[in-house]
C-alpha cells in the first residue's frame, strides 16, 4: 500500500495559492483503496517548518472519520472538506527557516497499516529571501545610476 496516491482536488482556485481568510475546500478520492478494509479516514489542515533549529507544526483542522465511532466510510464516495484559512502562518521558503502548508490525508487499515498523503498549497504569497535581496540589490544600483524607484521620489 505504500505507494499508492489519493488524489485530491482543491475547489475554487486554479492554483494552490490561498490568502488568509479565504476558504480552502476541496475533495479527495479513497477509489484506490475500494479492496482494502479502511477502519479511519483523518484529513488535516497543517503547517510545519523545516529548516534551523528546532522544527515545528500546528495542525489549523482536523476531521475523523472511524468506523469504530459509527461512522460511514464508502471509497466510492469522495471526501470532503472546507475550512476558513488564519492569517499566519504563511508560507516562507528563507534560508534558515521554510514554512509550508499541507493537507493531510491519513488512511488506517483494519491490517494495522497506514496510508499518509500531503498535498501542499501556499497560504499567503511572501517573497523568498534571496528574491527580496536580489530585487532590493537591484533596486539600489538603479537607484544610483538615476533609474529607479527612489530617482522619481527624490526628483
């Protein structure tokens, strides 16, 4: 079962890049997993950071669904969810430090096994580092050859 996918499709966008406030929706299929005996269904909202230092997450949402608690479980029908995106997080890529976004589908099997799939999207749309410093380098040398955003300010 390891490498099998469960495909996800995000709702309303024609990318994976949310602000915050918006609603990140979406719906996933378990159709690979109709042979298997499927005990638990867990979809999450999720950042975490890699990069220096200690690593980190915060889980925004979380959804359940366990046959042991009564619920129905069809892999012919798909999943979904929706949720309301917080302001922060966003997503970063810097040079010591990376946060991402991810929805998290999490599969239990009545064997014991796991299925676990991440689909990233970006929450937010924050520069990176290098791309900030190199904007900012050229900014400056326009500016002292007379050419760049300040020239107009300082004229």
């Amino acid at each position: 079962m390891g490498s099998t996918q469960i495909p996800l499709r995000f709702e309303g966008h024609g990318t994976r890049l949310y602000f915050p406030g918006e609603t990140l929706a979406g719906s996933y299929s378990l159709m690979d997993f109709a042979d298997e005996a499927i005990e638990t269904v867990e979809v999450s909202v999720l950042w975490h950071t890699e990069g220096k230092g200690n690593e980190d997450f915060g889980v925004h949402a979380f959804w359940r669904r366990s046959l042991k608690a009564g619920d129905w479980i069809d892999p012919r029908t798909p999943g979904r969810f929706s949720v309301t995106l917080p302001n922060s997080p966003l997503s970063y890529e810097g040079e010591l430090v990376k946060i991402y976004w991810v929805v998290r589908i999490r599969l239990f099997f009545a064997d014991g096994s796991q299925e676990v799939v991440e689909h990233p999207f970006r929450l937010g749309n924050i520069s990176s580092i290098r791309m900030l410093r190199a904007l900012h380098s050229t900014e400056e040398t326009d500016d002292r050859r007379g050419t760049g955003p300040m020239t107009e300010v300082l004229q």
